[in-house]
C-alpha cells in the first residue's frame, strides 16, 4: 500500500532547523492601507506554527500570500528552497483548508478526497490507494462511501484536512477552520489536528484569533498587530515573557500595576512604589531608578491569604464571580489600584462578601515590566 509520505525538507540547513517556509521582507498594501508592513519570519520543517492576532491584524492576509492568493506588494517568499511569489497557487507546495471546508456537497467522502489526485491525473491504484491512507490517517475509513452532507461539523473538518494532506503538500494552510465549532468540538479537533501533524510530520501553518487554540497546538506562536509582528516565541515563552502590554493583554488575563523604580537588584530585580506601596517585579529591559513602568500580573499568579496573614499586601473584596473550577476576585488595594485574582474553586475562601479582608502576595518573577 502506498502511504502518505511526509514533506521533504530543503537542503539548506541551520541551528534552529531547517527552513520549510521563509518570508523575506514581505509586504501587503491595499491603496494607501498597509495591512503587512515588511516583515521576515522562518517557519520551520515539521513545524506547527500560528499567526495569532485580532481581526484586522494582517494574518489571514499573510497566510494568503504565503498560498498565492494574494498578490505582495513587496517581498519575497521562498517554500522548500525555492522561491514562489510569481507562482499561482495550484504550482505551490502548499494546500489550504479554509474556514468554510469548500467540500464538494455532490461527491462522496472518497471522491472529495480523490478530487486532487485525479487533476493530477495520479493513475486510480495509486489514488484508491492514497485515499484509503488519508482516511485511516483521520480515523474516518467506515464513512467512506457516505454524502459530505451526512457528515458532523468535526466530520467535515477531518474531511479537508484529509483532501489537502493527501497531495503531500510541503505546507499546509489553515485559515481559521474550528472558529465555526461549538467549543467541545473545537477543543476535541485541536486534539486530533495535533495528532495529525505530528504522525505525517508535515509543517503547518495555522490562522486564528483565539489564543487558547494557539497556545494549546502551537510548536511557535507568531503574535500579530496592526500589521507587525509584535512577539513571537514558543507558547510558554510568549505567555510567561510577554514583550508588551498587547501581548500580555491579547494572551491570558493579566492586571497592569503602575510603579516607580525605587530599586534594582541582580538578575532583572526592581523594586517599584505606587502611592505608597511597594512590591517587586522582574525586567527584562534596562531600566533606571525614577522610570515610570507599568507590570504584568498574571491573575492566576496572585495568591489570596487570609487577612490574619503577615504576608503581601492588604486587599479589600469588591467582587467575587464563580467561574466553574475557578472564582475571579475583584480586590482594591490601599493604594487603590484595582486587581483581579483567579483561585481554585476548591480553595474558596470562607467570606466572599463585598469588603472581606484579604491579603495577596505574588513570586516577584511572576511580575513582568512590559512595555507599550
């Protein structure tokens, strides 16, 4: 049986892996509108890689060009070594799933899958075949036979990537196909996607506005805004070290301190004050006594003790949520500054109600200076 058979790599190699795809000072204008200014970026062999951002942001626009469905103003874009900005989309090395599947409602399962193939004039053993692997390869070989119209949402999207994988492409492009799945399906086919990518080994490049589905597939993340790629990293490296208040906004839920440097100790340390308390935070940039700054303070970061507690600082209850395996308290400082805490259902506190007395306190290495 033939099987399908994982992109090859090119030949240039490096440190960090080898290039599949490389965008070199690529850009997008629409009249006076830049919607990608030049921007470079190496996705790796084998990797699964995610332009995250709001809408508006310039990746889906990205994602495009990269598939020849854009034209750039400026730039180049090399697949595999070799360099395609002049070539059409069916003479790349890439497929597309896009958000709306483009199955064929007249075609059974096998024939949508075949469909490529067959343009391809691949001789029929061999695309009987190819099929046959694509459809064990999403767990999809007893619905063979069956109409895209009988078919789940998680059915279809199992389906597409099937039909696009099947013509071992080097690249596989997804612009946003879960944003349509009620959120029990989605998590269960961000699942399955990862499994598919990691048993064909194939690299793929992924669309989406939702942090979580980027965070919980992602080899690397590349986070977008207003045109620019603003940070890009690992999803722990993004998450943990986030290089901007948009990033550390965009990506989880943080509280934003506001202080002055009073102090610097070894290894990033800094000591700031705000209206008369004070705290501890960890900067990755230069900074200088006297700067004004502003932190990032992961919600889950921050624990609530007991007001009896000698520990952190004071806070006063204003607001308690239950949020399933969580609560979200909404506490004020004595400097009345406003932050929010997220603590295990398990661990609720005994009086939740407005003006309780608490005390919260934080690892100075959970306390990231950003900037804007």
């Amino acid at each position: 049986m033939t099987t399908l058979a994982p992109a090859q790599p090119p030949s240039d190699d490096s440190a960090a892996g080898t290039a599949m795809v490389d965008i070199r000072r690529l850009e997008k204008r629409f009249g006076s509108a830049v919607a990608l200014h030049p921007t470079d970026l190496v996705v790796r062999q084998g990797e699964f890689f995610s332009l995250l951002g709001p809408s508006g942001c310039g990746k889906t626009t990205l994602l495009r060009m990269i598939g020849g469905f854009e034209q750039p103003t400026s730039g180049d874009i090399v697949i595999a070594g070799e360099s395609v900005v002049h070539l059409s989309p069916a003479k790349r090395r890439t497929n597309m799933v896009f958000q709306h599947l483009a199955l064929f409602p007249h075609m059974s399962i096998r024939e949508n899958i075949a469909f490529g193939l067959e343009m391809k004039r691949v001789p029929a053993a061999t695309v009987r075949s190819k099929v046959d692997d694509a459809l064990a390869m999403v767990r999809m070989e007893s619905f063979a036979d069956r109409p895209v119209e009988a078919l789940s949402g998680g059915q279809k999207q199992r389906i597409a990537i099937a039909r696009a994988l099947v013509n071992e492409p080097a690249v596989l492009l997804l612009d946003e196909p879960l944003s349509a799945l009620d959120l029990q399906l989605r998590i269960q086919m961000q699942s399955e996607l990862r499994r598919i990518q990691r048993s064909t080994r194939s690299t793929f490049i992924f669309v989406t506005h939702d942090q979580e589905e980027a965070m919980t597939m992602s080899d690397r993340i590349a986070v977008l805004q207003a045109g620019h790629i603003v940070q890009m990293g690992t999803p722990r490296q993004i998450y943990h070290r986030p290089e901007s208040r948009f990033v550390a906004e965009f990506i989880g839920h943080s509280n934003f301190l506001p202080g002055t440097v009073t102090g610097l100790g070894v290894g990033g340390e800094v000591r700031l004050e705000h209206r008369g308390v004070s705290y501890d935070a960890i900067s990755h940039r230069p900074l200088s006594l006297g700067d004004e700054v502003s932190v990032a303070l992961r919600y889950e970061a921050i624990s609530v003790l007991p007001g009896t507690d000698t520990r952190g600082l004071p806070a006063t209850l204003e607001l308690a949520t239950f949020a399933g395996p969580t609560i979200r308290l909404d506490l004020r400082l004595e400097n009345d500054v406003s932050i929010k805490a997220e603590t295990p259902a398990s661990n609720e506190p005994p009086d939740l109600s407005p003006g309780a007395r608490f005390r919260v306190d934080w690892a100075p290495t959970t306390a990231l200076v950003v900037g804007e």
